[in-house]
C-alpha cells in the first residue's frame, strides 16, 4: 500500500528531506543521502525551511525523528516535506524537475 492517495498535491505525496541526508558529517550507513562535497556541517529542520522557503517551495516541517537517528535531542528533530507537484500534475517550480535536482 504506498499511497492511499494519488493527487500529488496532498502533504502525504511531499518528498520528505530529514537533515541527516544532507550531514557532512555522517557517513552513507548513518542516512546520509548525497555526496559529502555536496553536504553540509550539521543541518537543522529550521535551516532546511527557510533554505526552501526562500526558493519559492511549499515547505512543511513536522516533529518526526529519523530512525537511525541515535540521539534522541530534540534538536535532532524535524522532519521537512516539499511539494513537488501542484494538483492538475504540473511542477511547483520549473527549476526543480526532479526528485533529483533538489
């Protein structure tokens, strides 16, 4: 069951960014995503916001905890979700045309 819903503007279908995949400082096994030249130090949920909010994203932040997350902090906590597609299917942002550019 992935999705009960198909309509891609429903917060469930948003691509979900925890800042452990874009931490420098974690290795691929601890949830690192992307290349470490590409990461940056330690990034916060509130970092993340403003960063996508700037770019002109529909950003949600939500009080979730990456499962491989060991420290518990609440400054580890967050989890933010982008809108990638508007509700007739077109992209929120020309720029953005993939999971992948982001």
């Amino acid at each position: 069951m992935a999705h009960l819903t198909t309509n891609p503007a429903n917060k469930e279908r948003f691509m979900c960014i925890y800042p452990a995949y874009i931490n420098s400082k974690k290795t691929l096994a601890e949830g690192r995503r992307i290349p470490s030249e590409k990461a940056v130090e330690n990034p916060t949920c509130a970092e993340i916001r403003d960063v996508l909010s700037a770019a002109g994203m529909n950003v949600l932040v939500e009080n979730k905890m990456y499962p491989r997350e060991w420290n518990r902090d609440v400054q580890f906590r967050g989890r933010v979700r982008i809108q990638l597609k508007e509700e007739d299917g077109s992209l929120c942002q020309e720029k953005f045309t993939s999971r992948e550019s982001y």
